[in-house]
C-alpha cells in the first residue's frame, strides 16, 4: 500500500502522506519530479497523518534545496511532523508547520487566494484515491 503521493498545480507540488514513513522508491520517485519543478517559483503544500521522512530523505530534501528556500506549509495535527518540520525549518525558515484548523493560513503562507486554495484542495482530495483517507480531517480553507 502506497504512503505517499503528490500532485503539481502549476508552480505548487501538493504532497500527500499517510501516517506511515515513505518508501524509498516513493521518496525517490518525489525527490526526480521535485528537481524538474523551477525552484526560484516553486512552492509545496503537504498534507501528512504523520508520516514524515527519515534522517536520509530529509538529508536529501535539505541537499535539494541547500541554494533555495521555498515556502513550504505542511498541514498536520500529528506530534511526529512539529520535530521534523522545525528540524527543516532551522535550514529553510520559510518552511511552517499548519494544523488542519489553520488550512486557510497554510494557503496564504504559499501566497495562494481562496479560488485556488479551492482549486488546490480538489486536486489534493483526488489524489487521496492512491492513499485512502488522508484528508479526511482537513477541510479546505475559505
């Protein structure tokens, strides 16, 4: 079964965790569609459960981005993800960590108004097909 997946709109990549860690092979498979995506626009919205990459993955995501610091709002209740998102964020400060609740201040850190954050959501919730109910708890902003 599938823990992660992701989705481009424009210049954002929607990412989607389930509450397990990511594979490698689906981590590698993010990290190849993550380099052709234009770093000086590129923005990430991610949505997780809790699952979070290891210390390899996030060595990865750091090296990525070590000349970049894209927005980057993770969307999350889970206690696991704050350590993770305030590790990166001690590299990239423009990375924030978002409660479901705060869906609508995730959507503005990324500079996105209410037609696209609706937008965004939708392409998100289709993309859940892969990974079952990881949105369940999310309700789009606005």
């Amino acid at each position: 079964m599938k823990t992660m997946t992701f989705a481009v709109d424009g210049d954002i990549m929607i990412v989607l965790h389930t509450a397990n860690q990511p594979t490698e092979d689906e981590w590698s498979t993010w990290m190849s569609a993550l380099r052709k995506m234009s770093k000086p626009r590129l923005k990430v919205l991610i949505f997780t459960d809790g699952g979070v990459p290891n210390t390899l993955q996030r060595g990865m995501l750091l090296d990525h981005f070590a000349e970049a610091q894209p927005p980057i709002a993770v969307v999350s209740n889970a206690p696991a993800v704050r350590g993770v998102v305030t590790a990166i964020s001690w590299f990239n400060p423009n990375v924030k960590l978002f409660t479901p609740a705060r869906l609508a201040d995730a959507f503005a850190h990324l500079g996105v108004n209410q037609d696209r954050a609706r937008a965004l959501f939708s392409t998100a919730q289709r993309s859940t097909a892969e990974l079952g109910t990881v949105l369940s708890a999310f309700k789009p902003g606005g």
